[in-house]
C-alpha cells in the first residue's frame, strides 16, 4: 500500500503540474466533465479508466472553481447535485473540520472528529483527512457509495488551500467484501479481513514492505495483529521480537507450536492450505498478559502463512491447563473436543470417546444428541438413557439434566453428585457443557467433600440451598408452625447469606432475616425486583416439586442488590423457600436509569425472564403494549427471519432488520452488527428515532439472541 501511494502521489503531483500549467493559459479551468466521463484540458484527458487521476483532477477542478468564483459559489455548487459524477463528488470540509459540502446532505454540518470520521472498522479516516497539507494526500477507509448503497472501500485524494479541506475519491469492491467490512464486534469476520489485508498487501507491495509492517507497532491494534510463518515452518513476522525466527512445530510445552495444555496446534499450522483454516489453542494475549483461548484464521499463500485471531476468556481459566488448575484442564477437554468434531466429523468424534484411549484418570468427554440421549461416555452401560430422565437426577434428587439442556454454545456450569469411575464412589462433580451443532459436549472433574453426608456445603451453592429448605421442612413437621416461625425469625437461623424465609397461606412473610420486611404481601411490592419483574407471580406457582425462581434481591450481607437463585416449596398451604446470590458483571449494585448502560441489561434480563416464565406469544404481545415502555427504555424482539416482531413504535412492525430498518441515517448498517449477536449479548452504537423525544439520537442497544429470536433494549445518548 505505502509503493501505491507513493506512485500515486507521484502522479497527483504530475497532474496538478498539467493543471497549473492549463490555468496559466486560460484564468479559470477550460476543461469540463463531459458526458463520456473524462476531463479534458488544452494539455491532456483524463478518464475514468484512469480512476486516481480522474479523483485528482476533481479535487484540482474544484479548486480552481473556489478561486475563480469564490467560496459561496463553490460550497453551493458542490452541494447541488449537478456536482455528483456517478460515484464521483467533492466534499469540502471548513476550518472547524465540520462538512459543509457534500453529495449527502445529512452529513453536512457534521464533524470529521465525530461519527462520520469513524468507518466500520473503527478506522478513524477524519483524523487523516484533517492532517491534509496543500501537497494533498491520499486517504483509505471504508464508505457508503452513495451509488450502490454499499459500503466500499474509498480511496480518497484531500488538500488544504485555503483553510478548507477539498476531496474526492473512488471506490473499490475488495474480494469477499460486497457489503461492508466486518466490525471488531463481528470477532471471526474481522480476524478473516485482517489476513485478506494482510495478503492484499503482499501483492501489492510484495514480501519485503509486508514483512516490515507487521514488524512494526502499526501491526498491533488491541489483541489483533498479523503474524507471518515462512516456507519452513519459521515465523518471521510478529508483533513480539521473542518469536521471531522460531520453529512453529515445537515438542514440548513452552516450545512455539505447543500450547500451555500440551495440545501440538503447530502441526495443524503446518498443514494449512489456500482455502484457510480456524485454528484453536491457548496463548499470550499481548493487550492483557494473560494465556487465553485464541481463535487463530490461517491461510498459506505463496507458500507463507498469514494469520490473525482472536481472544477469549474461558471461564475460570487463569491459570494454565493442566490437572493442577481443574478448571482449566475441563474446559480444555471440551475445547479439544470440539476441535476433533470440527476436524473429523461427528461420527469418529464419538467412536473416539467411547473408547478407554480418551480417559484421562477421572476427566472423560461426554456426548449428548439431539434427542438429549447419550452417545459417548467412559462408562457404556449409560450410553442410550435420556437426560431428561433418571440420568439427570443425582442421588439428592437434583435434576441437573434440566441445566445441562439450557447449555447454549456459550457453555454453562453444572454442579452435582455423580459416580467417580475412578475411585467408584459418589463424588460432586463439576461439568462444563457446551452446544454445538444441536450436541452437548461435556466433561467434568471430582471433588470429595469433607465429611459429605447430604451433599450440602456452602462449596456447592445449590445442594446447601435445597438442605436449608429441606431442614426447614423437617423442623416444621417435628416441632409445628409456630416453633419454626418463631426459629427463622432469630439471628441463630442465618448462615451468613443463607436463610430460610416463609410465607403463609395469604401470602404474606410471616418469616424472614430481615424483619423489616415481616407482613408484605408477595402478591405487592415485595414480589417486584429492581428491575420491575414480578418473581413473586412465579413464587405463588410452587408446589410440592419445588419451583427456582431467579431475581435481583438485597444480599444482607453485602448491602447490594445481587442476583439471588430461590429454592421455593408449598408445603401444608405456606411457602418454604432458601437462596444463594450471584454477583453478575453489571448489577453488582441496584441499577437505576442514573446508569443507563446497567439499566438496559436489566431490561433485557428482565424481557428473557419474562419470556422463559410466559412464553413467545405472551413476551411478544406484552412489549407490543405502552405498559411495557419505560421513558426512552422499551424492548424490542426480532423473529427467527430478522422480521421485527414487538416494538414501542408499532408503525415498524414487520420490518427487516437486513433491510432499510437497520441503516440508520448516516449509512451505517447496523443491522449487519446486531444479527451477529448470541446469547452472549452485543453492544450496538448507531443513530435511531428516540420515540419519548421525537428526534433522532444516539442509540446503545444490548441485543441478546435466545431460542432463535433478538431480543434488545437501549438507551439514547
């Protein structure tokens, strides 16, 4: 890219001589755009064929026009659209660097040091452009062509004269960039761009000025670079000096090629071809100095490798993985599993882990199907029994099969009792389940507790909640309803977190830790989190089975609104119930809309518990209502079809976020970003109609995908 644009700055310079010279002859510019499409001078053409020369002469035309006519006539001229040539327009930019001409006008009086400054990539193309001399420089970015409608890349000629900033450009459809360039919110496909960048690159500029730039400072940006590996295996290109002209096949851990678990992700390296390859191993995150799982794309090209990737941090992974860190080492069992169902198939995945070769003492791979049925385990008399049957309870009656099955591919933790295979024995054990492909991949390891009797520990949040209940239960049908009353109202019944509360058969506290609250009614405030959801409704529907109910509460003894897992039983008419808290990443205190950000979680939690307690059809005619709506905060859901299916403004109803619905009014598409979102959730920044204000504002939206829907809320900036 830097040999282009010194041959083009090269040819500007050319040009502008042409064009002075032109000037000298006649006082104002006697050539003309013509229908053919090329400038024409006393001196030379130059066509469109000819698309950095053609730019050049626009901004040179343009020029010449201010000075002949003056700067009203030229800002008017350029904002008419007798200016625009196809894909080609001038844009003037003033001495505050606001737009004040341009072929769109609702950039104009925008701010290069804004939004419009700020491509999708997150590439700040104003800043460049205001760093313009009168020699005139060449800017790359990412642009709407006003044309196609599309973002393209845009190769943009900017001079200063005058004070004011004039530009033009072109644009270029990149391969498997169509549409727009992927944000770094889309992780795989922004990883993907970086080594097509990478590879343009090369070709352009050839081995030598790539291999320096990704040498040089300018390749890091956060947790992303690119790396180069030469014909023979050796890198040759990456941000850390360390590394370079190392072996990229190592044999041992702390060897290149070798991961902290021990897994030889060198020798996948090796065998990469020109189609590419997702490659996925532990390593150092240079922006965090943390090992952590990276997300590797790499593709052999003239017999190099480039490649690039991405960051993620497993849960409870902070130390490396081996049997010492159990954590660790269980997600890397699933990890790796994953990566032999990718690699070979799901039928020699499972052929693999029903065979004793993938023990490893205590910690084996389990395999769920579709049908929730199990089809690979160290143990074979358990293959083909059903997780939603006896398989699912532990010997304490705790159906973790029902947690197990809610795993999305974001994974989830489940604790219970099960057979150690090793030592024979009912052990707790803790599983990492994974969803892949309509598949539950797990593993897990052992923990032998002290003095394990019940299986409640406060080590194993769940078994104690349930024993606390249970006791409860037990102290009532020994000693009556008064004596236990009276017991779970004394401070020697509370285990620090722990209590048990009651409600009797009007529903109104008659037990609790906090005496305060003795006499609500759960049907009346008391039932109503922070968040406005009503967990008491589901409360009341408990019955001898038990019901979990999950809602923000105040922690006694922290003093903060936390998220709080209930166990509730009815029992002889009242309502028996314990719980354990949580403190998620973003309510660790009570969320007001003061915190906008925390407050639009908590709309979107408060929509998908909803959701989960009523169903589609009742969620999606509920925040279809003005009820729903909360000042500028309402929620919004998208069907399995991206068709917009509930919203505060029922005029959009049945719209496609693919289409006009989600591009916003400076061009932004970011529609494409929020159908990138998972379960994981996603943050979107983009222009959107403020229903509460009537005006168009900056929107942050949290978008969630759960059971096929998009299910978001936002605030306005």
């Amino acid at each position: 890219m830097m040999h282009n644009r010194l041959l083009l700055s090269r040819l500007a310079a050319v040009l502008i001589a042409a064009a002075v010279f032109v000037s000298g002859c006649d006082q104002y510019m006697t050539s003309n755009l013509q229908m053919d499409g090329a400038v024409t001078g006393q001196s030379r053409q130059v066509t469109k064929a000819d698309r950095a020369g053609f730019t050049v002469a626009m901004v040179e035309k343009a020029l010449q026009r201010y000075d002949a006519e003056g700067r009203e006539a030229a800002v008017d001229y350029y904002n008419s659209p007798e200016s625009v040539d196809g894909e080609w327009y001038v844009f003037i930019v003033d001495e505050n660097d606001e737009i004040i001409a341009h072929a769109n006008p609702d950039l104009l009086g925008e701010s290069l040091h804004g939004p419009v400054g700020v491509d999708i990539t997150g590439y700040r193309q104003g800043e460049a452009i205001v760093g313009a001399t009168e020699e005139g420089q060449w800017v790359d970015y990412i642009f709407l062509n006003l044309a196609t409608g599309n973002q393209e890349f845009k190769h943009t000629w900017v001079v200063r004269h005058d004070g004011l900033i004039f530009g033009s450009g072109w644009y270029q459809i990149l391969p498997d960039f169509s549409r727009s360039a992927p944000s770094k919110a889309d992780r795989p496909g922004y990883t993907v761009h970086l080594v097509e960048q990478a590879i343009q690159r090369y070709k352009t500029e050839g081995r030598e000025a790539t291999l320096e730039y990704i040498n040089s400072p300018a390749n890091l940006d956060g947790e992303w670079y690119v790396f180069l590996i030469d014909e023979n295996d050796f890198v040759i290109g990456h941000p850390r000096e360390e590394l370079r002209g190392q072996h990229s096949i190592g044999d041992e851990i702390g060897e290149l090629g070798v991961d902290i678990t021990g897994y030889r992700y060198g020798e996948l390296l090796h065998n990469v071809d020109e189609e590419g390859l997702w490659i996925d191993y532990f390593f150092l995150n240079i922006a965090t100095g943390n090992h952590e799982y990276k997300h590797s794309w790499v593709v052999r090209h003239d017999g190099l490798i480039f490649g690039s990737g991405w960051y993620q941090v497993l849960p409870g992974l902070e130390l490396g993985a081996t049997k010492a860190h159990p954590v660790a080492y269980t997600v890397a069992m699933v990890e790796q599993a994953l990566q032999r169902y990718e690699a070979q198939g799901r039928e020699a995945t499972v052929e693999y882990y029903n065979t004793p070769e993938s023990a490893d003492g205590e910690y084996y791979v389990f395999i769920f199907d579709e049908d929730d049925t199990l089809i690979a385990h160290a143990n074979p008399d358990l293959l083909g029994m059903d997780l939603k049957g006896d398989l699912g309870v532990d010997v304490t009656g705790y159906r973790f099969g029902d947690l197990m099955l809610s795993a999305t591919e974001e994974g989830v933790w489940v604790d219970y009792l099960f057979q150690n295979l090793a030592t024979g024995n009912q052990e707790f054990k803790h599983s990492w389940v994974v969803r892949r492909d309509g598949l539950l991949f797990g593993s897990g390891w052992y923990q032998v507790l002290p003095g394990w009797q019940s299986g409640a520990t406060k080590g194993h949040p769940v078994a104690y909640t349930l024993a606390m209940v249970e006791q409860a239960l037990q102290r009532y049908e020994t000693e009556g309803m008064e004596a236990t009353v009276e017991y779970y109202n004394t401070p020697e019944s509370v285990d620090g977190e722990y209590y048990v509360f009651i409600f009797d058969e009007n529903d109104q506290l008659i037990a609790h830790a906090n005496p305060d609250l003795l006499g609500m009614d759960l049907k009346g405030d008391l039932g109503v989190d922070v968040t406005g959801y009503r967990f008491g409704d589901l409360m009341l529907s408990a019955t001898e089975e038990g019901v979990w109910v999950d809602y923000l509460f105040q922690n006694l003894v922290t003093g903060n609104q936390e998220y709080k897992h209930t166990w509730v039983v009815r029992h002889d008419g009242l309502l028996f119930g314990s719980g354990w808290y949580q403190v998620l990443p973003s309510l660790a205190l009570a969320v007001t809309k003061a915190q906008p950000a925390e407050y639009t979680v908590a709309m979107v939690d408060k929509a998908l518990r909803y959701y989960k307690a009523h169903g589609r059809e009742a969620a999606v005619a509920h925040y279809n209502t003005p009820e729903s709506v909360d000042g500028e905060w309402y929620v919004y859901i998208f069907d399995e079809n991206d068709q917009l299916i509930a919203h505060a403004n029922p005029d959009l109803l049945g719209q496609d976020l693919k289409e006009d619905l989600g591009l916003d009014s400076t061009g932004y598409h970011f529609g494409t970003d929020m159908l990138e979102a998972t379960a994981e959730g996603l943050w979107v920044r983009y222009v959107f109609l403020n229903p509460a204000t009537g005006a168009e504002q900056t929107k942050h939206s949290w978008t969630v995908r759960h059971d096929g829907l998009l299910i978001g809320s936002g605030w306005y900036e």
